[in-house]
C-alpha cells in the first residue's frame, strides 16, 4: 500500500490543515521547538557540506530558526506553507542581516515554481510526515535539485518496537489536529520515495529523529516549470 493508501485510511492531512495548524504553532515554535530540535539542524547543515556560490534550498524553512547556520557564501532559499511561520523568518533574516538568504516565500512543497535542475543542495528538515503525500514531496524535491546533488533531510520515523514509537501511534487518528502523519517508517519512506541513503545519524531528543544524507538520483532535463524570477530578493 503506497502512502496515499495509508493516509486515506487514516484521518488525512491535506494542505489547507497543515498551513492552519503551523499558522496556530507560530507564536510558540520557538519556545518548544528551538533547543529541542536544534541538534538536527546543526547537524543537517553541516550534513550539507555547503560551499561558496552554491545555492541551496530548504523546504520547511519555518520560522528560520536554521537560517543564521549557513556559511554567508552560500545562497538560501526558503520555502514554507505557512504565512505567520514566514513573517517571523523574514523578521529573523532584518534582524540579523543574512544577506545571503534571497528568497522567503509562501509556496507549497508538492508543487514547487522553481525550475528544474535549480539547486545545487535540498534540506527539509521535519518535513517528510507534515507534507499530505511524502511521495509527491521526495520527487518535487529531486526535481528542483541538480543531479547527484545533495539532499538531506531529517525527521522523525516510526518504531513501533520503541515506547516512543508505541505511543506516537495513538496519534494516528488526530494527524488533521496535530499537522503531521505519526506513524511513516524509514523502511516505507525509502522504499517507496526511492531515496538512495548515503548515510543516516540518529539526532535530538532521545535520538528518535533521524538525519539522512541522500544522492539526488534524479536525470537532468531540459525542461523546466514556468516561474517568475527567483533570484531576486523576496521579503
């Protein structure tokens, strides 16, 4: 059963939810996220190997809270679902005056107007089960990122052997009210995205979340979406 089939057996999630639940998290995301989930993003970023001139997209971007970690030669681009997440990155981004973040837009992760073959490195960090089809998520992604670019994510994947793993399935049937889907194994998620793991390191709290190194396997193409500009700096 592929992943539509599990999330239409289940209490499905879909785009308009999950933006008005990370809409409702905005105000305190920060407070219950930052130190918690610090630890991935440190080591996402690091997982990325970022060089000068690169540009390197991150799906999820939140409230920005990574954005200060990538080295000031590299080019970031930002993408997320939800407006009120975004209006406190661009905040974060004056703040600071990380002049190498171009891009902070309001766009959706299954359906991306950057061109193909765009992005040297891909990072979506707590994306993989918030998204309402990690599928159609993982080929967008491969579409946007150059072949054998980089592409690294880090998520939380279901153990039902582990305390954790038995407890976080009793949240199967709130995935519309809690904005994520629970119960996604790494074996599922590999096998059926096709995601080819370079390396996998087991991060943050009790280490039940996971940082994955991937290849892009994705061919280049010469076909690329519409789009408008994106090189231009959008606030």
């Amino acid at each position: 059963m592929a992943f539509r089939g599990i999330v239409a057996a289940m209490a499905a999630l879909d785009l308009d939810s999950v933006q008005k639940v990370y809409n409702r998290y905005s105000g305190v995301y920060d407070f219950y996220f930052g130190k918690v989930f610090e630890e991935g993003r440190k080591k996402a970023i690091a997982s990325l190997d970022c060089q000068g001139g690169e540009k390197v997209l991150e799906v999820g971007v939140g409230t920005g809270l990574s954005l200060p970690l990538y080295p000031a030669e590299t080019e970031v681009y930002g993408i997320d679902i939800s407006s009120d997440m975004l209006a406190k990155a661009k905040a974060l981004k004056e703040e600071r005056d990380l002049q190498n973040v171009k891009v902070l837009e309001v766009m959706n992760a299954q359906e991306m107007s950057f061109p193909d073959n765009y992005f040297d490195k891909v990072v979506a960090m707590y994306v993989a089960t918030v998204v309402p089809d990690p599928v159609a998520f993982v080929n967008e992604v491969k579409r946007v990122c150059k072949p054998k670019g980089r592409i690294v994510l880090v998520n939380h994947f279901h153990n039902p052997k582990t305390l954790f793993g038995k407890v976080a399935k009793l949240f199967v049937p709130l995935s519309r009210m809690i904005g994520f889907h629970p119960n996604i194994s790494l074996d599922r998620f590999t096998q059926e995205t096709g995601v080819k793991v370079v390396s996998k390191a087991p991060v943050n709290l009790f280490k039940q979340w996971t940082v994955l190194v991937t290849e892009n396997d994705a061919t280049s193409s010469d076909e690329s979406k519409p789009t408008t500009p994106v090189d231009k700096e959008s606030n």
